[in-house]
C-alpha cells in the first residue's frame, strides 16, 4: 500500500502544526482544485505537541576592512544566511489521533519525513541511473601525477531514455505558529535540510508474522525559510507557470509586520510533489 493516504487530525482540531509537502502545482491549477483542499490531502506530517522550545537564531555577515585609522572598521554588508528552524515531536503507536494503524503508522511517518530531503524523481518504472567517469574533469598529469593517481574520479550521471527528469526535493510549507492571515506567526515556504528519527523499544510483535515494531518515536528535522522556493526549476518546463518563478524574498518589513507569516508572498511557485 503506497503512503499516500493522510495521516492528519480533522483540520477543525488540528492545533499543533503541520508540515506540508506542497502538491505539484500544474496538476492542482489544471485540475481547478480549491488549494485549501488541495493542501489538506497533501503528503503532511502533523504535529501532536509542539516542543519545550523553539529557538529561532538569524545571522548577518558583513566584510570588515579596518586599520589603525578606523579601528571600527568600514562594514560591508555581504549577506544575511536564511532562516533555520528546527523542530522536534515525539509519537507513540498507541496515540489513534496520529497512528490510526499503531506501530506501522510510526514507520510510515518516519519514512514520510525522510522523504521529504532525497529528489523526486518523475519515471513509473524506478529505472536505475549510470554513472560515468567525466573524462574531462578527471585530472591531467600537468596537475601532479601523484595527485592525478590518487584523486577521485569525477562522475557524471547517463540516464536512459525511459528514465524521466528529476527534481530536487519536495517544495513544504511548514504551518507552525498561526494568528491570522495579516498577522504575526510562523507558516512559511521553504525545504527541509535534514531530518532524524529514533525509533524506541520494546520492540513489538503484530498480525501477518510482522516483527520488531517500534513502540515511539523521536522525530525531528531542520526546516530552511525561502519564500517561494520552487523545486521544478532548471528540469522541466510547466504549460502553467514559469520554468524559473518570481523569487519573492522576505526584507525586513516583511519580517517586522509578520514575523515569519510570509507563506501569502507568492502564492504559487512551481513545485513538483509526491502524489
């Protein structure tokens, strides 16, 4: 059975948050889908309780160049790095909200969530991928042979023709922190960078002779804030939106005004989803 079917508390009742990989977008525009409920029956991983804490910290980087005249130096601004928030949520198989089928529903959230950091990728046969050396990177002697002998080939990937095109991973919307449309809160655009899951004993028996199930299960992952990331660009042209979309970005009355309630700043971009 594919893991597709929603795992998600009645949208009436959901108060903790949601984690949402966004639908592809020309098939919900040609479809003429409302998008809320298009988003409802997404691929999603909800939230049972938010966590002890939640700590947002943001950089700037700024090029000094200073000497005995300017001990403070002359400050270049050079770039402020995106947004992290990392989140954390723990399961356990008797929790019926959220594990309608026990423990396999922790298994099923679990590979979920680790789905949403590899590529997608478009071909109904999963055919394989080839790699090939990339003769013109490999290193030439003039480099230092012993270099040349000792380094790693450079690869390159040959799909077949039967292969289909590959995105990069999904486009989430992570609903976390919600007010009001205009107001300040945390439901945004972005990726997820990496993910973790621990999976805890004791370790159950169930029907059909299945084995060393997990009781609960330590989930969490690192979400990046990227107002109208897309994740089609650079593979595939869309008869609905543009191959490379408007690149909103969130500047500092955006931030001020609605902390990081920026998920209204485009409201498609073009995304490539799991359905």
């Amino acid at each position: 059975m594919a893991n597709n079917q929603v795992i998600t508390r009645d949208v009436q009742t959901r108060l903790c948050g949601r984690l949402i990989a966004l639908p592809t977008t020309s098939t919900m525009l040609q479809s003429g889908a409302d998008e809320t409920e298009a988003v409802r029956r997404a691929i999603s991983i909800d939230f049972p309780a938010m966590p002890d804490s939640l700590e947002l910290i943001r950089s700037t980087d700024y090029a000094v160049i200073s000497n005995v005249a300017l001990p403070d130096g002359v400050h270049q601004y050079k770039a402020t790095r995106p947004l992290e928030i990392p989140f954390s949520f723990k399961l356990h198989y008797n929790d019926q909200q959220f594990c309608p089928r026990g423990a396999l529903s922790l298994l099923q959230i679990a590979a979920r969530l680790h789905s949403f950091v590899l590529p997608v990728s478009d071909s109904q046969t999963r055919t394989f991928v080839t790699p090939a050396i990339d003769q013109t990177k490999a290193g030439t002697p003039d480099e230092g042979q012993l270099e040349h002998d000792a380094g790693s080939p450079v690869f390159n990937v040959q799909r077949g023709a039967t292969s289909g095109n590959l995105y990069p991973p999904v486009t989430c919307w992570l609903h976390l922190m919600w007010v009001a449309e205009q107001e300040p809160g945390i439901s945004c655009v972005g990726y997820v960078k990496e993910v973790a899951v621990k999976l805890n004993g004791p370790w159950l028996r169930g029907p059909n002779n299945s084995f060393n199930l997990p009781t609960s299960a330590d989930l969490s992952f690192t979400f990046v804030h990227r107002p109208s990331h897309g994740n089609s660009y650079g593979f595939s042209k869309s008869s609905v939106v543009s191959e490379v979309p408007a690149q909103a970005q969130a500047f500092a009355h955006d931030v001020k005004d609605g902390f990081y309630n920026t998920r209204a700043l485009v409201k498609y971009a073009n995304y490539r989803g799991l359905e």
